[in-house]
C-alpha cells in the first residue's frame, strides 16, 4: 500500500504546491558533484531521437490540424482522435525531442531535476491519457463495424463526453497525483528511480499491463471482424478495405504492445540496454505510427495534409464527390 499512498509526496501536485521544489526526501542529489552519477553522452542516439521527433512531431501536428478542421469532427471516433493527438504530440516532445537534447549532451536527473521531473510528469500523463483514449478508439472502431450491436449505443449523442471527459481525468491525475518517469542518459531512456531506490509506480503498472492485454484483444477482435465482414467469405484475396484494418491493427498493437511490457518489466528487474533501448523505440513509434496511419489510410487526412503542403496546385483540381463509409471509423 505505501506504493500507492506516497504517490503524492513525489508527485507533480507535490511539487507546484511546495513552491516547485522536490521533495528532498525522495529526490535529491549529492552536494559533491563527484559523487553524483557520471554523465554519458549518447550522440549517435541523441541526434536520432532529436530529429525523428522533430518530423514526427510536424507531420502529427498537420494530422492535428487536418482533424480538428474536419466535418467528420461530429463523430465519436474523430473526437477521440482530437484529444489522442493532444497526448501523442505532448508525450512527442518527452520521448523524441528532450531524450534526443538530454541524451546527446548527457543531461543526468542531478543536473535540472526540476526540468527532468516537471517533463516526466508530462511524459507519464501523456502516455497514460494515449493508452485510455487509443483503447476506447478501438471500442469506438468495433462498434462501427457491428452496427446492431448495443456498444454503438454508448457513444451515442452527448454521450461521448463522458468519455472524453474520462480521458482528462485519467491523464490528469497520472500528470498530477503518480510518481513521474526521469531521464537516465546512460540507458536513454526515462526510469521511475532517479538515483540508488526503486520507486515503484503501481498505477502505471497496472495501467500497462491493461494496455498490453486489451491492445491486441481489441484490435485483434477488429481485425477478426473485417475478415468476416458480409460479402467477403469464399474471397481469398483482402480487399483494400480489410488491409487498412489490418495494418491499422497490426501498428496499433505490436508498438503498444511491446513498450507496455518493457516499461513494467524494467521496474522490476535490471533490464540489459538493448531491452531498454527497444521500449523507448516502441514509445517513439507507438506516437509516430499513428500519424503514419492517418497519412497512409486515411484519405480525408491525408488530402487536408496534402492541402496545407501545396494547397495552389490542389485546389485548381475538382475532386468530385468523396464516399465516407461509416464515417466515424478512422479510414
């Protein structure tokens, strides 16, 4: 139980209460600068996670804008999509851009802890605010394509803003009331223990194992029911419809998947870095895979993108009418 209830003592809440210091019992650094943890500098991997986070970042912000200006607005699904772009593109900035900064000049936790605590409370919530919202997507997706099932109903109408309102909440309190992640640039990536303890985060642990396990239930039920979809029994031959869900299943959950477990599995036990290295991957590209996504398989996004890029030589075009088939799926 004490992992739960000291939650607050080394929380976010904590520290803009007690006018932005740590609280020095749970983080604090040596006055001796000797004795504080040697700096690494990862140069190679700095510059990666730095500019791939730059380009995931533009591209994702023009999906942003491409779904907050859209028609399609008015549906379930492209609400949720509105708020797990806020989040993919907060928790963008966290795992790309200050890894690729603190990891390419071997910034430790000693040297700006508050910098390095203030962005893992933001790293944390945003991941935690992705993993409530992309798991109701994929309910939202699932009730699209059965269509005389009760679930539709729940997203019916004013109804939806229970969930979004849901989705703030949770995000809320992993920002503002759970022990935050800080950057090790030894390993590359973000740990709940800046110094010799282990801090043990329960509800992030609980958390991912939710998403691991709900992830690959729910994208693989999607997937089972465009397989089975009416009119394509006895088709061997996947239809374009059937591999958008498909690799919309397969991006979703393989990144989600394997980052969920990695970051559990890296509270408990010493994980060699390679291990370490693949999980802060997967939380790159659990984010950068969505944009991706949208730019792919998403027609209506991808010609709002187009648009904004080279919006003359578009606009001279007529397109002609645009079929939306069950509008609120994200296609």
């Amino acid at each position: 139980m004490d992992y739960f209830f000291a939650d607050y003592d080394m929380s976010l809440a904590y520290f803009i209460l007690n006018g932005f210091q740590l609280n020095p019992q749970y983080y604090s650094c040596p006055d001796d600068v000797a004795l504080r943890p040697k700096a690494v500098s990862r140069k190679l991997w700095g510059t990666y996670f730095f500019f791939s986070g730059v380009a995931i970042l533009v591209l994702y912000l023009m999906c942003f804008i491409a779904i907050a200006t859209n028609d399609l607005m008015k549906t379930p699904a492209y609400k949720a999509m509105f708020v797990l772009g806020i989040y993919d593109i907060s928790s963008t900035c966290v795992h790309s851009i200050a890894t690729g900064i603190f990891g390419y000049f071997g910034i430790t936790f000693c040297d700006f802890p508050r910098l390095n605590f203030v962005l893992g409370s933001v790293g944390l919530g945003s991941w935690m605010g992705c993993c409530i919202t992309s798991m109701t997507l994929a309910v939202i997706r699932i009730s699209d394509l059965t269509t005389t099932s009760k679930m539709r109903k729940l997203f019916d109408g004013h109804r939806t803003y229970f969930f979004i309102m849901l989705f703030w909440i949770y995000g809320l309190y992993a920002l503002l009331l759970s022990k935050p992640v800080t950057f090790s640039p030894a390993h590359m990536s973000w740990f709940f223990d800046p110094g010799p303890n282990l801090y043990i985060n329960m509800a992030h642990t609980i958390n991912n194992g939710i998403m691991a396990f709900a992830t690959v239930i729910f994208y693989g039920y999607l997937a089972y029911l465009a397989l089975t979809k009416p009119g394509t029994s006895g088709n061997f031959k996947l239809s374009k419809y059937q591999i958008n869900i498909l690799l919309q299943a397969f991006f979703f959950c393989i990144f989600h998947f394997i980052g969920s477990i990695l970051y559990v599995y890296m509270q408990f036990v010493s994980a060699p870095d390679y291990l370490v290295l693949l999980s802060q991957l997967c939380w790159q590209f659990g984010t950068g895979s969505v944009c991706i996504v949208y730019l792919t398989l998403n027609r209506s996004i991808r010609k709002s993108v187009a648009m904004m890029i080279c919006p003359k030589s578009l606009t001279k075009v007529d397109p002609g009418p645009t079929l939306i088939v069950m509008d609120s799926r994200v296609l």
